[in-house]
C-alpha cells in the first residue's frame, strides 16, 4: 500500500504518544470509537490501554465492529466492562455470552441519537481514526459509521493520524450532520449518490487532548470464496429480481439495492452481474461497501455506491487504495445516521437484502442468537433496512453445519425481524413471497419453497400437530422448541 505525499497535519495541534493518550481516558469512562465494518478503527492507543498498568473498566462504543486491538486486545485484558453496539471477536463473543461484558445490541440508525442524548451512557472521550487533522477539523479513513456524531457528543477528542491509510480517502467522505429533534428538517439528499456535505468533521479546537501519529492497517474482513449454496441463492435471487422489476411500478427506471455485510452478502452483491435490469439505472444504497461491489463498479453495472464504510478485504483494499480517484468518482461514505436513515431508505425505494441465522415458518428471523441464547455479533444495520425497505428480502441457506441443522424452523428462539417486516424469504431451494399472505399460507409457502426437501415432512408435520389447538396461528411452544427432523 503506499501513500499520498499530502500534509497530514494543518495547524499547531497537541502531539501525544499511544501511552500518553492512554493515561488520558478516564479508567472508568465512556470511550466512543471510529470504525465500522472492521475498518476506520483506532489501533494504537487501544492497544496502549490493554498494555498499561492501570486498571481500566471501560464503556466502549463504536460506530459498528472494530478489530483485534478493540475486541481482543482490550477484552482479554478485562479494561472493558460494558460495550455498544455490536462486536465480531471471539474474544468480544465469549466475554458477552459469558456476562464479563454488559453488552447491549442496538439498531445503527439511531444510535448517534442515543449517544448524543445520553441514552446509553455518557460520553467522555472519543478515540478517533484519522488521514489528516487540523487544529478544529479531521477526515475520517477508511469509514466514517457514527463518528461525526461522537466527535461532537464527546467531551475530549484523540485523534489517531494513520500514515497507513491514504489521504486521498477525502474524496469519498460527505458529512452531513441533521439538525436535533424538534428542529430536524428533511435530510436534502434527492439521489443515492448525491453529495451533500463535506469531507471534514468539524470539532471545537479546545477539545483535541491531541494527536497520535501511528501506521497500522485496519485487520478488515476475509470473505470465503461463494460456495455452491451461496450460487444457488444468488441465481434464486436475481431470478425473483428479474421478476420483480416487471411487475413492480416502483422499479419501472430504477433500482437501488442493499446487501448485509458478509460472505454471503459480499457474494450475492457480486452476482448482480448476472441479473438483467434492462436499461434501468441500478445503485447500491446500503451501510458497507464490499469486495463484491468493486467489480460492479469498475465493469459499469451499477451507476454509484453509497455506503458508510469500505468494509473491504485486504485485497479489495490494496485494489482501492491503488486508484482511489477512480472508485471516489462513483463511491461516496456518509454518517451511518445517513446512510441507514429510514426517510432515506424509504424515499430511494431501497430492495434490502440481509442474512439471518434462522426463519421460522410464518416469517420471523432470528439474525443474532445460536439457540436463541449464545450471540454471534449483533443486529447491526439489517433492521434499519428490512424494516423501511421497499421490498425486504431475508436470504439464507436452508440448511446450517454441513446440512445436518433446518434453518427453517416452527419458531425462532430470537427474533429480530417480525413476520411484518418481511417480505422475501429465499433460500437456495427457492423463493417464498409472503407479501399479501395469511399466516398459514406464509408457513405453506416458506415449508414447499424454501425448506431442505428432507426437513418438509416434519415441518409440516409440525403445523399439523399445532394446529389442533386452532387459532389465527397455529403453534405449539412445547413441541415448538423440542422440534427436530430426522
């Protein structure tokens, strides 16, 4: 990876080393980060933190998942005592599921809200992953996720000036910043890729402690290769989409998409290649821009991505970061308040599709407990989408650990989706639209579409039994959770 030669430092601005920045956070304080997607994160001081001989019982909050230095590092050496809002270590996992960390799930777009009005806890400094800095002025790296919004919250500000990451990143950056409730106005944004602020965080010089120069890559995502039931769930998808473009008046011109963040979402972004939208203008409005998207808009098969975060592999960085004027022409990063916003999602007219664990057979997905009780990460931003899109598509395989676990279920242990916030199930045995249907023609069509062929005869057998009891919803709790097929 190599650099730009731009300044990275405007101004007289207060230089700190890792340690020194690390004596400067409270022990007991409410710490909020950059990063999102596991990139934009601060690397250096954390580290410091999880290396000192303070002991530390921190509040961390992020703006979406971070890397090792955050939820390994700082987990294993006990500095953290409560967390927000999602995590994606096994260290982070463990430590959640185990109660040595108070960790709360919550929704992306409202949570700069929630931090800036005190909900969740208050805020003492925030802990910022920089390109360049001036005396009352940053740019983010490689996400921007809730950071506009705790740089202002934030009592005291660190910045981590990242050699390692371009300064060029500027040319993605928009940072809009909505007026506080009552006050809030329509965000003025009229297309996904319309640029509407700028690529500078503003903050009050008094509160820069000061800067912490360092050179670290992010420890960003490893996607897996797209398997045979990753294909199958694509072609299943575009052949829905291709479907749906023609029979829905909404999408006559356009079509904006988004795409949860993962392998699978990575490889059913990839596969929009393969669909034929016509000569509709397809863009990507969504909170990650992933490796999957890089070919789509090299090649010209969507017109532009909006997204919050380059939640990229190590490849995908190193292809970015080597023409990033290039990708910067169609690609622009907002505020995750922005880019998971529902006025937005809504006005777009957005096709969202997420990943979950599990569906049961009326609709409800369970995204983030194992058994309804181990969490994996977190609900993130699938809820900001599923919920105010204009058609909501839930893609998962039909089945889990090398076929031998039904992903779809009686019922869910968890929910994090309701039946009525979904509109699509697909699977890679097929598509189940449930828009329009009763609850039994839900479960009918979710069991003869989307189901592994082997786990039908005793999902519909269950149904059966449950219906005895009668009732707009046939269901039994007790042979609900002993359920299993055979």
């Amino acid at each position: 990876m190599t650099t730009t030669p731009e300044s990275r430092i405007a101004g007289r601005v207060p230089e700190l080393s890792a340690t020194e920045a690390a004596e400067c956070v409270p022990t007991d304080g409410t710490v909020l980060t950059s990063g999102f997607g596991r990139v934009g994160y601060p690397k250096a001081v954390p580290t410091a933190i999880a290396e000192s001989d303070r002991s530390y019982g921190l509040t961390v909050v992020s703006g979406g998942s971070v890397g090792e230095e955050i939820d390994t590092a700082l987990v294993e050496s006990n500095s953290v005592d409560r967390r927000f809002p999602y995590q994606a270590t096994a260290a982070a996992r463990a430590a959640a599921n185990d109660n040595r960390i108070a960790f709360h799930d919550r929704h992306i777009a409202g949570l700069a809200d929630e931090v800036q009005f005190r909900h969740l806890a208050d805020p003492d400094v925030a802990l910022i992953e920089a390109v360049a800095v001036g005396e009352d002025w940053l740019i983010p790296s490689t996400s921007i996720g809730q950071t506009p919004a705790y740089v202002e919250a934030a009592e005291e500000l660190i910045v981590e000036l990242n050699r390692a990451q371009p300064r060029s990143l500027a040319a993605f950056h928009d940072v809009y910043r909505p007026a506080p409730p009552p006050r809030r106005g329509p965000v003025p944004l009229t297309a996904p890729c319309e640029r509407i602020g700028d690529p500078r965080i503003r903050f009050g010089s008094e509160t820069l402690l000061g800067v912490v120069e360092t050179e670290q890559p992010d420890s960003p995502y490893e996607f897996r290769d797209p398997t045979g039931t990753d294909e199958a769930i694509a072609a299943n998808l575009g052949a829905f989409l291709e479907e749906e473009i023609e029979r829905n008046p909404a999408l006559a011109s356009a079509v904006r998409v988004q795409f949860g963040v993962g392998s699978l979402g990575n490889a059913l972004a990839g596969a929009l290649s393969d669909v034929s939208f016509g000569d509709r203008t397809v863009t990507y409005y969504g909170e990650v821009f992933q490796d999957g998207l890089l070919d789509l808009v090299e090649d010209g098969d969507i017109a532009g991505a909006s997204a919050t975060s380059l939640a990229l592999s190590r490849d995908g960085q190193d292809r970015l970061f080597e023409d990033v004027e290039r990708y910067a022409e169609d690609v622009v990063l907002r505020p995750a308040d922005i880019s998971n916003r529902a006025e937005l999602v809504s006005r777009f007219g957005v096709v969202s599709i997420n990943s979950a664990l599990e569906v049961d057979v009326y609709g409800h997905a369970n995204s983030t407990h194992v058994g309804g009780s181990r969490l994996l990460n977190g609900v993130g931003g699938s809820g900001d989408f599923v919920r105010n899109g204009l058609v909501s598509i839930v893609a998962l395989p039909a089945t889990a650990v090398e076929g031998s676990v039904s992903t779809i279920v009686p019922s869910v242990p968890h929910v994090d989706h309701t039946e009525h916030d979904i509109d699509v199930v697909i699977t890679d045995h097929g598509v189940a639209d449930l828009r329009g249907r009763s609850p039994m023609e839900r479960a009918n069509a979710i069991i003869g579409s989307c189901a592994a062929p082997k786990t039908r005869e005793a999902l519909e057998a269950y149904l059966e039994s449950a219906g005895s009891s009668g009732g707009h919803i046939h269901h039994d709790p007790e042979a609900a959770a002993g359920w299993e097929w055979r």
